[in-house]
C-alpha cells in the first residue's frame, strides 16, 4: 500500500532543515520518531518563530547538527498562522523543506476515537468540526509544501518505513543486527530476540592446546566448525535468520539481537558468531555488528 505522494522525492543533504506538519492525527508523531531513528536531531512543537534561530544554530554547527527536523502544528494556536510566511522568508538560500502529512476525514476520525482524545480544533464541537476548521487553516501550507504524503493507508510500520526511504543516508542500514556470543553460566542476555545454543558441540576447553585460546583464534574456529552437525547447523541457521531479517526490515524494526551460547561464552560460541556474521554480511538492507559478551570473563 501507498499513499499520494506529490513532488520529487528529496535526496538528503549536509544542513538540512525539514518542517514536519500536516493534518493532527495523521502520524507526526510517526514521522518525528522515525526521523530520530535516523539520526536527525527533531524539534517537536517549535513554534514558526524559532525556526530561523533554528537554521542559524544549524549552520553555526556544521556537521555536528547536519540534520534537523522541527514538527509544526496546530497546537501552537495563533502562533501557527504565521508559519507559512516565515517558511517562505527563509527558503532563500537556506536547505529547508516541507513536508505535509494528510489522510482523509474518515481516518481522521477513526483515529482520534482510537485513542480518545479531542482535536485540538473541535473546541465545543465534534471531531468533524475540528478536522474541518484544521483543513481550512492548512490549505495553503498543503499548496506550497514540497512533499505531500497521504497517510490513509499507512499504518505506523509502513509509515515509518516511508520515512527512511525518503530521508535516509543512502548508506543508512534498515536493520542492524547484533551477533553476540555468550555463556549459559552467566545468564542469558535479557535483550536477546532470538537464542541458540552450541552446547551441543564438543567443549574444545577440554583439549589442552585449545583451553588457552578463544573461539577468534583460526584453530579454535577450525576445531568447532569440523564437529558433527556444525557446518549443517550454520548453513541452516543462516538461512533460518535471512527472512526473518527481511521481515524485521519490513515492520520497521530497526535493531535485533541474535544471541549464540555455550557454556563458558568462549570458544564455541564465539567461533559460531564468528562464522554466522560472515554468511550475514551480504543480506540486503541489514549491518552486522558483532560483540562477544563475555569473553575475556574466564
């Protein structure tokens, strides 16, 4: 599903300013987290007068401040009538777009009954008011922005993946997945998505010329990978973890934890993250990071 999309899609660039407005309830919130998400630095609430102190401590900061995002609304009452004047005042020279979030009246609705909360619009009367008076308030903001994104058929994970089609670096994962060894005997990492266990490979802590080295040395690596049903689980389990990764991806869940145990989070383990990273690093949309738990701990 898509939503009516006006103008070229923006590349991102060094100093950006983008304004986030539109229609209340159609997924700012949304918006502004998954921009946070990608590293822009987001203003929430700011009323249109701060937006060229905004831009000018933006450009003071170079790179440290390279992307910012400020969401403007409604809630700013009589402020937010001068917003589409001082957007205009400042587009001039400066790398600064519009992005306008709409859906239809019906969705509105339905959305606000969701949660049961108030248009921040309707005042005395009923939500269709609010949504109406809001309309008329925004017309001419909706005219000029430079991206119009109809939310109707978006629900937040498609939105959000939206957002990082249109505002990521081209460089920017959708998914970063951390591999990360450890040993059963100090507990299981609590923000693990998904655990195995390598406990079922020989222990090569009980050979004498291995004790002394680490799953990240090549004859420990080569002793647990030779084992029975090593190389069989390894194939398998990366190609268990491809559409898993993919469908993380499409319900916009940034960042994942592959937990790989064994005892002592030494050799097994670590060897077996090793080797399952290098069969990772090629699927599309995903960074592999890696992080061995606790070794160095015996």
């Amino acid at each position: 599903m898509i939503g009516e999309e006006q103008a070229t899609e923006p590349a991102t660039r060094m100093g950006e300013v983008l304004i986030v407005t539109g229609m209340s309830g159609a997924g700012r919130s949304t918006v502004a987290n998954a921009l946070e998400d990608l590293d822009w630095y987001v203003v929430d609430n700011l009323p249109p007068q701060m937006l060229r102190p905004l831009l000018d401590l933006s450009g003071r900061l170079g790179d440290h401040l390279p992307r910012v995002a400020a969401v403007v609304d409604v809630r700013g009452r009589d402020l937010f009538a001068e917003l589409p004047a001082e957007a205009q005042a400042i587009r001039d020279g400066n790398n600064l777009r519009v992005v306008f979030l709409d859906a239809s009246d019906d969705v509105l609705v339905q959305r606000f009954e969701s949660v049961r909360r108030p248009h921040p619009l309707q005042g005395n009367g009923t939500l269709v008011d609010g949504i109406r008076r809001e309309r008329e308030m925004l017309a001419p903001l909706r005219e000029s922005a430079d991206l119009v994104i109809d939310t109707s058929r978006f629900n937040i994970h498609q939105l959000a993946t939206r957002v990082g089609e249109l505002f990521a670096d081209a460089d920017t994962p959708a998914h970063i997945v951390t591999l990360q060894s450890f040993g059963f005997k100090y507990g299981v990492p609590t923000d693990a998505d998904i655990v195995a266990d390598m406990r079922f490979l020989p222990n090569p802590f009980w050979i004498d010329e291995l004790r002394g080295h680490t799953g990240e040395d090549a004859e420990v690596s080569r002793y647990v990978l030779k084992q029975e049903g090593a190389a069989e689980f390894l194939e398998a389990y990366a190609a268990a973890l491809k559409p898993v990764l993919a469908g993380y991806q499409r319900e916009n869940k940034r960042h994942s934890t592959v937990a790989i145990g064994c005892t002592g989070g030494k050799h097994r383990s670590v060897a077996m993250t090793i080797a399952l990273a290098e069969r990772l690093k090629d699927v599309p949309g995903v960074a592999v990071r890696l992080r061995h738990r606790d070794l160095g701990r015996e």
